[in-house]
C-alpha cells in the first residue's frame, strides 16, 4: 500500500509538472517576418514572448546586399568563441527555470542565424541547457547551413 502511495504521489506531481511546465518564445525580427511568426504563436497559445533588439539602433542590416549583417555573421564565423565577435543587444532578463520549452525565431542572413539572435544564444545557451527546443526560421532566398 505504502509503495502504491509513493506511486500515485509521483505521478501527481509528474502531471502537475506538465502542467505547470511554460513555453518562452525569443525572437529577433528585422523584416518583421518573424516578428508576424511571434505574434501568432503568442495569440493561439499562453507561450511568453521576448523580443531581442541590437543595442545599436537604426542599423540597416540589408543596405548592399546584407554587407553589414554578411561582416557581422562573418565575424561571428571567424571568432566563435570570443565574446567581442558578437554584436551588442539590449539587455534581456529571463528565468529560464520557469520554461521547459523554448522557441528561437530568427531570421537568417546567408544561411546563418542573424547576429543578434547568435549573440543572445552565445550569452544564454548554457542556461537552456536540457530544455525543449524549436526554431521557427525565415529567409528570402537562402536555405539552412552550418
């Protein structure tokens, strides 16, 4: 009896887990394609959305055919693991113990994640280790590499 109790109690508390368990959305949009992706997400489910947002302002990553936004995955590409490859963006606070899943949105920029959501996973990857994760993902024209 004792044994089925202990059972039962964790199965409870597995179920009240699942239920409990919340989904974060982090999104960088440029175009606003993304940013459309986001917003749906967010109207048809009860999942948190956090927009990031480069710290410098008024960039615009698709002069030239993308150059700026080309050096900057570029630089990223070459220095993977120094901080100072990355561009800056606005500072985001997040508990992440709060989400079980969590959704990146970004668009891509020659076949790479765009800059600024490279920087916030750079920052943030560790803390989301072992959770759920889906990428929703936009391009023009380029497909998916590295």
């Amino acid at each position: 009896m004792k044994k089925l109790l202990i059972a039962t109690l964790l199965g409870l508390t597995a179920a009240s887990a699942q239920v409990q368990a919340k989904t974060l959305l982090v999104y960088y949009s440029f175009t606003g394609n993304i940013e459309k992706a986001a917003v749906a997400v967010k109207d048809q489910t009860s999942t948190d959305v956090i927009q990031i947002q480069p710290a410098q302002k008024g960039l615009n990553y698709a002069a030239n055919n993308y150059s700026l936004g080309s050096d900057l995955v570029d630089q990223i590409r070459s220095k993977p693991n120094d901080a100072s490859s990355y561009p800056a963006i606005d500072p985001v606070d997040v508990d992440f113990s709060k989400y079980d899943t969590i959704i990146i949105g970004t668009p891509l920029w020659w076949s790479n994640m765009a800059a600024p959501m490279q920087t916030f996973l750079f920052h943030n990857g560790k803390a989301m280790a072992g959770k759920k994760i889906g990428l929703i993902v936009s391009s023009a024209s380029s497909g998916i590499s590295g």
